[in-house]
C-alpha cells in the first residue's frame, strides 16, 4: 500500500505544479506592437491502485489522460484590449447542422402548410 500512496503523491504533486494561471494564460507574444497573449482550457484524469499479495509481493500502478484546447487570445495593440475567440472545426460543422436542420425543419413545416392539389 505504500507504493500506491507514493504513486499519488507523486502525481498530485505533479497537478500542483501543471494548475497554474500560466499554463491557461500562455505567454505573451510580441509581434508588430502588438502583445497577444493565448487562452487555452486543459482537462485530465488519472488513477491508481495496487495490490499485496501474501507469496507474490506487492504490485502497484497509475495511469493518466489529458488534453489541450485553445480558446482564443486577449490582444493588445494600438486600438486598445480585445478578446479574440477561436472557433474550432467541431463548433463550426455543429453551426452548420444547426442551420441545416433548421432550414430543412422550415421547409417540412412549409409543405404541410399548403393543401394537396
């Protein structure tokens, strides 16, 4: 059991070190009097566990996952401060869904609006 407890000491004080406002306000880049500086949205998961065994020893283990996803960029220039957001591709084919399925719901409603001939 004292392995485990290692094993998750070890990866919490990890996820101390990652959950900082740095890693989700990257650094600033300056480019043409410009600064921007990036937003980004992070999640994960982990766990652990082990075993002992009275003749076989002991066995212990942990596993982890994790991503990364840009959300845009706070911008400062000559015109001021400015959030920029970005749309990624999953937003954007879920917009056109959006806008398709509503195109094709108001055209069925149309046509039963209008008598048989």
């Amino acid at each position: 059991m004292e392995d485990v407890e290692k094993l998750l000491k070890g990866t919490v004080e990890e996820l101390d070190r990652l959950l900082n406002a740095k890693n989700v306000l990257g650094d600033p880049i300056e480019r043409e009097g410009a600064t921007v500086i990036p937003i980004v949205s992070y999640g994960f998961g982990f766990g652990a566990g082990g075993n002992v065994a009275q003749k076989s020893g002991s066995s212990a283990g942990t596993g982890a996952g994790g991503g990364i996803k840009p959300l845009g960029a706070i911008i400062f220039d000559k015109d001021g401060a400015r959030v920029e957001s970005v749309k990624g591709a999953l937003t954007s084919m879920t917009e056109i869904a959006a806008k398709a399925a509503t195109a094709v719901m108001g055209k069925m409603s149309a046509s039963k609006d209008k008598p048989d001939a």
